[in-house]
C-alpha cells in the first residue's frame, strides 16, 4: 500500500515538471529568459494560450521548433520585430497566423528556414514577395532589401504587396514591412498605398497590428490628396476609433499631424 502511494507520487511529481517545463521553456535558454521570478505571470499568461502544439504540423526535422514568446501573444511584446523568439497571434480575417512553419505560400511551398535567406537575392523571390512578408524570418529579409538594395528592391517589392496591403497591415508579421516600405517609398507609391486601402482604413486602424502601420502612414503624409482620402475615410468613424484601444492611437496621430481645417 506504502509503496504505491509512493509510486502515485513520483507520477504526480513528473506530471507537474512536465508541465512547468512547457509553461517556463527551456531553463537552458540564455536568451530572453524567463526567471523564477516571473514564474507566476507566465503561468497565468499560458493558461490563456492555445495548445500550440496540438496544432503543430508533423515534422522530420530533428531540429527542436523556435519557442514562442509569450509576452507577444499576451498582447504586446516590445521588441517588436527583433525579438529572437517566435510570434503567433489569434487568427483574424484578415490574417490567419501560422503556426511553427506552417505552409502558406501559394505553390505550398514551406517557408525558407532563416539560413537559407543568407544567399538569397531578391529577383529570386519574384512571385512570393508578399507570402514572405507573412513569415516572420522572411519579412525581416525583405526589410533589409529595402535598406541596402536602394529604389530598384522598392520597387519590386511594391509592385508585389501593393494589392494586399490590406491583409499585410494587420499581420503579425507583414505589418513591420508596410511600415518599412512607406518609409522609403515615394510620395506617388505612398498616395497609391492610400488608395488602396481607403476603404478598410477604419478597420485596420482598429486591428492590434495595423494600428501601427497606419500611425506610421499617417506621419508620411504630404499630398493634400493623401490628406483628403484620409479624412473622408474616417470622417463617420470618428467616435468609434477614439473609444477602440487601438483606434484611437490613429486619431491622436491625425491630431498632430493634419491642420485643424483637415481634423474638422
């Protein structure tokens, strides 16, 4: 009888470092690591997550999958794009996120790991442009093509997303590229960005994502046909965005930058 009471408790024991160690990650992890200290805020913020696993594609690759950062899918995480872990967010309508390396390019091909993107040029991406900017690893290659590769990489990269900026401005993901690309495009590719969202404008500036993007839309402005397209997209949204969490960012940002006849 003594004995398997014993026994039940080394089974509870083990059942319960199994799962702190999912809760806390890898106490081996010297980056980014959660002490002991947070051990309480990280058990709190797991029970909220969904099972990443159980949705986990089955892999060959012996390689372990990239930890998941848990501060990003409480809701914010303030590396942002630098962060070296990876970020999943609820699906939305707009952008179902992945999970893991989870297929999502139209050919089905699986999204290049982040070695490979060492070599890569970007005539090479032709065709795939705005399906990478939904991986993490390769919008953040794409950001740097705009960095280093001058007006020519602008310009294949915008004739590839410009159709859906809509759907990049609130991903995860594809939002850090829009706002890259409207810091280096032109004022005419910038006006055409305008456009082509105007329509869904009141929608993305409420998405947790793409409030980001349009702030930093807003703060490019300099055509008063931007402006004008701008104002007649939120004119009858006002009251909504100012009570949204994230809309109201949009609003403050209109405040400091358009003129008071613009505002009105």
């Amino acid at each position: 009888m003594l004995d398997n009471a014993k026994k039940n408790r080394k089974e509870l024991i083990a059942v319960e470092e199994d799962i702190n160690n999912k809760i806390m990650g890898d106490p081996t992890d010297d980056v980014y690591e959660l002490s002991k200290n947070f051990k309480n805020f990280a058990m709190a913020s797991g029970k909220n997550q969904p099972d990443i696993q159980q949705n986990s594609p089955p892999s060959n690759n012996s390689s372990p999958a990239p930890p998941i950062c848990r501060y990003f899918s409480s809701g914010f995480c303030s590396r942002g794009e630098r962060c070296h872990f990876l970020h999943l967010a609820p699906p939305s309508p707009h952008s179902p996120s992945p999970v893991y390396y989870k297929t999502r390019f139209k050919n089905g091909r699986i999204p290049i790991p982040p070695s490979r993107y060492l070599n890569l040029s970007l005539p090479e991406c032709t065709g795939e442009i705005a399906d990478m900017c939904l991986d993490q690893h390769g919008c953040r290659f794409l950001q740097r093509q705009l960095e280093t590769g001058g007006a020519e990489a602008g310009k294949i990269i915008f004739t590839e997303v410009i159709s859906r900026m809509v759907e990049l401005m609130s991903d995860p993901f594809g939002n850090y590229l829009c706002q890259k690309l409207i810091e280096y495009c032109g004022e005419m590719e910038r006006l055409e960005i305008v456009r082509e969202i105007s329509t869904n404008l009141v929608s993305i500036s409420k998405n947790m994502h793409g409030t980001r993007a349009v702030q930093k839309l807003v703060e490019h402005l300099s055509l008063p046909e931007e402006y004008e397209l701008v104002r007649k997209s939120l004119k009858g949204s006002v009251v909504g965005l100012i009570q949204d969490l994230n809309g109201n960012h949009v609003i403050q940002k209109c405040l400091h930058k358009m003129e008071p006849n613009d505002n009105q």
